[in-house]
C-alpha cells in the first residue's frame, strides 16, 4: 500500500485544518491547492468534520483529503465513507491500527515514545505520527531515534511554526511535518482565502536548512 507520507512528496507541509462550518472546506480546500499544499488532513474534532471531507473529496480533485483525530474503528469507518484518502491517528491500540489497516486507504499512526516505535515497526508499520512534536521532544527526540530506527520514517506535529519546521525537515527520518500556523483563526473567520493561499505558497516552499 502507498504510504501517506509518499501521497504529495513535493509538499513538506501538510495542512491540519479544524473546519467549523463545512460550507468553507471547499474554498479553504481549493485555497491550499493553490498555494502548493494538495495533501490536507481535516481533522474529526467537529460536527462539520465528515461533511468537509465528503465536499472536498467531491468538489477539489486536486486535493488529497484525509482525516486526522482519527481514535476508534468507527471514525475509521465514517471517514473512509466520507471519502478520506488517507487517515492520521493522534496515538494507536492493536484495535485501531487493525481498523486503519483493513481501511483500503493509506494511514499513520500517532507515536511520542520510542517503545511505540519498536512496536509498530514489529507489526510492520515504519511510516508514522510524531505527536505532540514539540511537547514530546522535538527535533533532538527525532534525532536521537534516528540512529538505533532508522526505518521508522516520521511525520511530526503538534506545535510546529513556520520557523521550526526547516529543523524538523533537516532530520533523514522526516519526510514531512504537519501544520496550522497557514491557518490562522482571524483569516479563517473572515474567510481571507487569499491570505491562505498566500501563507500555503510560503510553507510549500519551505525546505531544510
């Protein structure tokens, strides 16, 4: 199976967008796509969360929507239904990872220690979640695991900026890091699509330093 962090490998940023009101998925969506960030993982922290997803899985081919948040069988169920690409879980149980495997669709599961990597690594799960990235270490964390797991591939988020995400992106065991800072509350509420569309083409273009 395709792994998600293999779906958009131009992109390093991937977009975790909390959506209060479906009716702004598609132009946020479609905003995104423009700036250079195709790979957008809604999160199902709302009520409108499954009706975004369905909207822009119908409405912006270009986008590759996936759903975050994603904690029991049955959101794997509900979001594949909706049309979820890929699947982001915030941490896993043998349970869930069995659901997201049996999905059809690619998936990461959510780690913060290094006994959680050993073990999806022993069920034959090397691509994952580094979640929360800054809480649980950050960038020397990955550092350190990149030595005795260098298998283990990471896709961290959780409170990564635009200026730290360069260090995260620096680490050989980093394929991507996940974001909101292109989000920011005030353009979202006055639904400034072009001030997104203007943040994604900066984080699209950020690299390593």
């Amino acid at each position: 199976m395709t792994s998600v962090l293999d779906l958009a490998p131009a992109a390093p940023v991937v977009p975790v967008v909390v959506i209060e009101d479906a009716a702004d998925a598609v132009p946020l969506a479609r905003a995104l796509v423009a700036g250079g960030l195709p790979l957008i993982e809604v999160t199902l922290r709302t009520p409108a969360a499954l009706d975004a997803i369905r909207a822009v899985a119908a409405e912006v081919p270009e986008a590759v929507v996936g759903a975050g948040t994603v904690v029991s069988p049955a959101n794997v169920a509900d979001a594949v239904g909706a049309g979820a690409r890929f699947l982001v879980s915030p941490g896993w149980t043998d349970a869930l990872l069995e659901a997201m495997r049996g999905s059809g669709v690619p998936f990461l599961p959510g780690v913060s220690t290094t006994s959680e990597v050993v073990a999806l690594l022993e069920r034959g799960v090397p691509d994952m979640k580094f979640f929360p990235a800054e809480a649980a270490g950050g960038v020397p964390y990955l550092k350190s695991l990149a030595g005795p797991l260098p298998q283990a591939r990471f896709c961290p988020t959780g409170g990564i900026s635009r200026a730290s995400a360069p260090g995260y992106l620096a680490l050989p065991n980093v394929a991507c890091v996940g974001g909101t800072w292109m989000l920011p509350p005030d353009a979202l509420a006055s639904r400034d699509w072009g001030r997104v569309e203007a943040l994604a083409r900066e984080a699209s273009g950020l690299a390593a330093v």
